[in-house]
C-alpha cells in the first residue's frame, strides 16, 4: 500500500478542495447529498473568506471588527446615531460588561462619545463622533468595492436570484433557530 507523499510549504496549510472534502465526507458517510454539502460547505468557506478580507480591510483603518459592529449599530440606529449602552448591548448580543470595555476603549479611540442623558442624569448615552462615522463611511468604501469586486462575474439578473434564494435560506435559519442571531459568547 502506498502512501500519500507529505505536503510541505504553502500547500501543506491548504484545506481540501470542495470536491475532495465532499468526496472524504460521502466515503465516510454515504446518506449525504452532495449538492447540499456543496451549497453549504462553499457558504462556509466564502463567510470565512470574507470575514478575513473585511477584517484586513478594518485594520487598515486602525479599528478591529467588535468596533466596526459598534458604528455599524449606531448608523443603523439613525440620526443623531445614539443610543445606550444597554440597547447597544441588546441589538449586539453582548453582556453589558463586554459593551462597557467595548464602549471605554472607542470613547478613548475618539470614535463615540460616552454622556449622561440631558433629561435623564441617570441614563448614559452613548453616541458616534464625526471621526467614528469617517471611519464608518471608509469602512463602507472599501467593503463595497470589495464586494463589486467579488460579484464582477455574475449578471444582474444571478445576482438577483442569487440574493433571493440566500435571503430564503437566511429566513429558514432564522425560523428554526431563532436565537441564532447573537453571538453564545463575548468576543471581547
């Protein structure tokens, strides 16, 4: 019996390709389908890719991904982008431990600042500075031209069936495991 020689180098980090992981997976157990291992598992490795290509991309604005999430949620919170802490913690599915330290390190970095509420001394309002939404809009910059980038090759037309057939998978997800939204620990 033979052997397989070792990789080394660069190769030797490589994972399988998608045709030899789901070959591996159907030697090893034979009730998968493998169109859905293929839809699924390239799903996977695409997240991931992504999410390093993204991570790189905010790095290079000198803000790290937990940040990013932070800008991301006051945006999308409207003008005067504010909110508290609490809610902050809520809509990111963070401990409000983890949203303080979160909170602390940004209002330090000069992209939100941290006040009492004017009408309520008790309630901590935290809000985007001009230089968290500078960063926020950069961010966008470089992510949207990564992304035309990414879907150069498809037509309109498949990139519309393609975000419609994801946006029926994400929905499915979202019925059956309703809780998967946040996250099952801090990231901090």
């Amino acid at each position: 019996m033979s052997e397989k020689p070792e990789r080394s180098g660069p190769q030797a980090l490589q994972e399988p390709s998608l045709d030899e992981q789901i070959a591996a997976y159907q030697r090893e157990f034979r009730d998968l389908d493998p169109q859905v291992e293929k839809v699924v598992s390239a799903l996977g490795r695409l997240n991931r890719r992504m999410n390093v290509a993204y991570g790189r991309q905010l790095a290079d604005l000198g803000i790290s991904n937990a940040e990013w999430e932070v800008l991301k949620t006051l945006v999308l919170s409207g003008e005067p982008y504010r909110l508290g802490p609490g809610e902050l913690a809520k809509r990111l599915g963070l401990t409000p431990a983890a949203m303080t330290h979160r909170i602390d390190r940004m209002a330090g970095e000069g992209l939100v600042t941290r006040d009492r509420d004017e009408n309520n001394r008790v309630r901590v309002i935290v809000e985007l500075t001009d230089e968290g939404r500078t960063k926020w809009l950069e961010a966008m910059r470089m992510a949207t031209a990564f992304e035309e980038d990414l879907l150069q090759d498809l037509s309109t037309e498949e990139k519309g069936v393609l975000g419609d057939a994801l946006i029926r998978l994400l929905r499915r997800v979202e019925h059956t495991q309703p809780d998967a939204g946040g996250r099952l620990t801090d990231l901090d």
